[in-house]
C-alpha cells in the first residue's frame, strides 16, 4: 500500500509540474540579461564620451544615474570626487565591480579627466 501512495504522489507531482519551466541564464540573483548590460554599458560609453569639460559631479548624476560607486577623498585641501560608471564586461556573473567601470574625477567640483589615468592622477 506504501508503494501504491508513493506512487501516486509522484504521478500527481509530474501532473503538476508538466508545462513548468526552469530558467537559469548565470547571472546570479541579477534579473538583468546580457543584453540588458550590453545597452546600459553603450549608454554609459556615449554619455562619457560627450561630456564637457563644465561637467559637474551633479550634472553627470542628473544625466547618467547613479554611478555603480563613488568615492570622495581630500588631499591638501583639493577634493576628489570620482564616480565610476559601468562600461565593460570582465566577467559574466551579472555583477559590477570596479574593473566593469570608467572613472569621471573631479577636482573640487569640476571634471578633470575619465578612465584610470585620470585616477592616477589623485595625489596619495
């Protein structure tokens, strides 16, 4: 008789499930195809790539978004303010870290310059 319960329960499971399906696309808890990266990436090349040299950390925020980070730091009394924004794919794990991003650096307010140069330029 166990068997004939054990059985029907697993008939009425596959009943249940048939037409259900399992997507699995690796990009972790991240519901954001590749695609939808690929766009946002291009987006965020073509606004970097005409921003002025008046841009301010606010103007770039008011067209851009959030940036994916943000640092703030003061050396002699300069401030630095880098926002960094996703360009790139490194790796295709659905998530964005910094290598994924250009740098946009201000100095006191204003845009000094974009990529990892410019971040190299910051006084330590």
């Amino acid at each position: 008789m166990k068997a004939f319960a054990a059985g029907a329960i697993i008939f009425t499971s596959v009943l249940t499930l048939q037409g259900c399906l399992i997507v699995a696309d690796g990009h972790g808890d991240n519901d954001w195809s590749t695609s939808d990266f690929r766009k946002l990436e291009e987006q965020n090349r073509a606004h970097i790539a005409a921003l002025s040299a008046a841009a301010t950390p606010e103007s770039v925020r008011a067209t851009m978004g959030t940036p994916d980070f943000a640092d703030r730091t003061t050396v002699d009394g300069i401030r630095y303010d880098v926002l960094y924004y996703r360009t790139h794919r490194v790796e295709g794990d659905g998530n964005t870290t910094r290598d994924e991003c250009t740098p946009l650096v201000f100095e006191d307010g204003k845009l000094v310059g974009t990529g990892q140069l410019a971040l190299d330029r910051i006084p330590q």
